[in-house]
C-alpha cells in the first residue's frame, strides 16, 4: 500500500506505475512510482500532451535525435495531407533501422466537376509505372466498379511517361508555443521532483499542496501565479554559469536540466528543456525541514547510444566530470 502524491489516496502497489517526471517522449528518463495509474493517465491527457504534440516542442526533439519507445528515429511529421488537394498525401517511409528515408506519396483519384469522364491522377514519382499503374486500377475498381480496358491502360501509360506533371503542394503549420500549458508542465516537473528529492515529508509541505492543487485547477492565474513564483532566482548569475559549464564540458548529448537550490531557506527548482524553455519554481520555503544539505544540486538529461538517460551531480561531481 502506498499514497498518490497527486490524489492523495492510498491504494494497492498493483494500482501503481512509473511516472516520468520529465515525458520519457521528450527526452525524460527520471521516473517516481508513488503516483497512481489513474493520475498518471489524468497527467498524460491533460498537461504532458499538451507539450508533446506543440509542434516547436517535436522540433526540438527531432533536433536533439530523440527517438521513440520502439527505437525508432522521430520524425517531426508522420503524415501530411496538402492544402491545395486534400486527398494528397504524404507518409514518412522509415529505413531497417528506423531512420527516416524518404517521402511515400498516396495515390489519389480525382473526378472532375465539369468532363464527366475526366480523372487527375496524383501519383508518388518514384514509384515504377507499374505500381502506380496497378494502384489507378485499384481505385477505379474500388470507387467506381471499373475495371480498366488494355487500352485505358496503355493511354494512363503514355500519360505517365509524357504528360505528368509536379501536383501542387502546400503545407503550413503554425509554430506557437502554449506558455499556459508550457507552465502547468514546469509545475508537474517541480511538483514530482519535489517528492522525489524530499520524500513523504513534502506531503505537508504548504507550498507543496499549493502546487498540486495548481496542476489541474481551471484558474488561469493560479497556475500563472506558482509558474513564475521562483522567476526572482532567474537572474541568479550561478544558474547560467553552472549550465554552461554542462554544456561546454560535456562530451554527451544533454538535453534537459533541472537544478536544486536552497537559498534563505527556501528550494527553488529552475528547470531548462531543450536549453530553449526555462523556469524556475520555488518548492518549499522550510528547507530546514528536510535532509537536503546541497546548496546547489543537478539533474542532468541526456542521451548516449540512443539511450535516454540522467546523472544526480553535487557542485563537486559537476566539476570532477565536466570541468577537469
């Protein structure tokens, strides 16, 4: 038996699962198990999702090599449907090893409004005649019970090698950040971090139970509110030079950092994703309470061999691995 550190209920360890503080999709690796499967599902819906699919969030994790649970390398768009005809389509084609290859176009059969008899054929240029050939004869006889003549075959043929021309193509997408859900997502990640390096002692915690009833409270401004409650440490010199440092030294592939720190008694979290998104969020303001005798602490994300994974560094361990 053990309690939810988001609904607060105590229920059977069966009832339990992983939570990745950080969405494992986008690069996380640090998981908790104190949170419920009915929470955990409740968090994916309604705040990870929300990051996971923004489209400039899939861009920096396609840039980062980030691949999928299957090992597979991301692609930044799976599909795409044009906006000058909509039955073109493009599928991303993947290599053996998951890499991306190329474009796979559909096949498309399109009658005309004024001849009758008249189709425009869209057609992938790569493939044979014969394959585009076979997929027109399977189109007319799917949605008009057609069965083509040697002769209508011979004329798409000829019209193939002589008369095919680019189809128009446009494709937009809007690349716009959230920072309302951007910040529910900065609150999960101080919350659970919260629990995970101060332990059930936090449950009492009064600027913990604030943060959690944040997370899916309607109020705009509460979440805005605790979103940008720690922003004073921003401009802490230490927080751009430690992360710096990392990110000089390292020989690995870092992709996410959150560091740890006590100042007059009070922990703040700031929280970098993709070295592009950051904020900084006060977890407590009774440090003394708790075991924690790091003025300054790390949790470092990366990726090595296509492994997600993270190190825990004190400022010494910083320097041992980083710097010398």
């Amino acid at each position: 038996m053990k309690k939810c550190i988001i609904c607060k209920k105590i229920k059977n360890d069966e009832e339990f699962n992983k939570e990745h503080i950080i969405p494992e999709s986008i690069g996380g690796s640090l998981t908790i198990d104190n949170v419920c499967k009915e929470c955990n599902a409740k968090l994916g819906d309604e705040i990870d999702s929300k990051i996971i699919n923004d489209f400039l969030i899939k861009g920096n994790v396609v840039a980062n090599g980030i691949r999928n649970k299957n090992n597979k390398e991301k692609i930044l768009f799976e599909k795409l449907i044009s906006n000058k005809d909509s039955k073109i389509k493009l599928s991303a084609k993947r290599g053996e090893n998951g890499e991306f290859k190329e474009w796979d176009a559909n096949t498309s059969l399109k009658s005309s409004k004024e001849y009758e008899n008249y189709h425009s054929i869209s057609f992938y240029s790569n493939k044979d005649v014969k394959t585009v050939l076979k997929e027109i004869e399977k189109l007319f006889k799917d949605k008009y019970g057609k069965t083509l003549t040697e002769e209508e075959k011979n004329d798409i043929i000829y019209k193939i090698n002589n008369e095919s021309s680019q189809p128009k193509m446009e494709f937009n997408y809007t690349g716009h950040i959230d920072f309302e859900k951007l910040a529910r997502e900065f609150v999960k990640i101080a919350y659970e971090t919260a629990h995970y390096m101060l332990g059930e002692k936090y449950f009492d915690d009064e600027m913990g139970k604030d943060l959690r009833e944040s997370l899916f409270d309607e109020n705009h401004e509460l979440i805005k509110k605790y979103a940008e409650r720690g922003m004073e440490l921003m401009s802490y010199p230490k927080l751009k030079e430690n992360f710096n440092k990392i990110n000089n030294f390292s020989e690995k592939n870092l992709i996410h950092l959150i560091q740890i720190h006590e100042i007059n008694n009070k922990i703040y979290l700031a929280i970098n994703l993709f070295n592009s998104y950051k904020n900084c969020i006060c977890i407590t303001e009774t440090a003394n309470l708790y075991d924690f005798n790091e003025p300054i602490y790390f949790i470092a994300f990366y990726h090595e061999n296509h492994e997600k994974t993270f190190d825990e560094m004190t400022v010494l361990d910083l320097v041992k691995k980083y710097v010398e």
